[in-house]
C-alpha cells in the first residue's frame, strides 16, 4: 500500500525527515508516502507546525473535526478518539521505518518528529 514516489521536491513543509505537502494533503517520510488519510495528514501538519510547543488533545480533536466536536461519553469523550489516531499514525510510520517511536498519544510531546 505504501510505495516510494517521484513526487517534486517544490514546495511543502519539511519537519526532519518529513515532508508534508499541503497543495495535494500528502505526508512524505524518508521519501515514501505515509497513507495519511485527510484527518491524519491534519493532524501530522498541527504537530509538525507546532514543534516545541503543547499541543492539547482537544486542539488535536478539533483538526480532526472541527472546533467544538462533541463525540463520545460527555466533554472528555474525544480523548479516547485522539489516542486512537495517535495510533494509527504511529503504526502508519512504524510500517516504514520500525525505530519510529513518535508520537506516543501524549499531546505534549515537543515535536512529531526532530
């Protein structure tokens, strides 16, 4: 599912060895696409525009959706939402480089990637 591309190297963010490519909402790393849905790709820019600073889960949840989403059981209900996206980020990273360790479902981590 994953595959190395010949995409240009113009434009986009470059956060270490990630590229983000905000024109077509593509996550690059190491040179080969993540997957990233749209959610995903949302959030891995926030984090990535976002290093050295807290990042709360709610702001997290709010790229996910929109500001002031509420799902799930009552006002703390996202948070179970953020840690799983969390996840499936990570493993979308692991499957191309096993020693990624970033994010660990922690919204204050300093930076998605360094």
């Amino acid at each position: 599912a994953f595959r190395r591309t010949d995409r240009p190297q113009v434009g986009g963010m470059t956060c270490g060895k990630l590229l983000l490519r905000p024109d077509i909402g593509r996550a690059y790393w190491k040179d080969a696409d993540l997957g990233l849905s749209l959610g995903e790709y949302n959030i891995v820019h926030l984090l990535a525009s976002n290093v050295g600073r807290y990042v709360t889960y709610r702001a997290i949840y709010d790229r996910l959706h929109y500001e002031g989403f509420i799902a799930g059981g009552g006002a703390d209900g996202y948070r179970g939402n953020v840690r799983s996206v969390i996840k499936r980020i990570r493993n979308k990273f692991r499957s191309l480089d096993p020693t990624f360790d970033k994010p660990r479902g922690d919204p204050r981590f300093e930076a998605l990637l360094k």
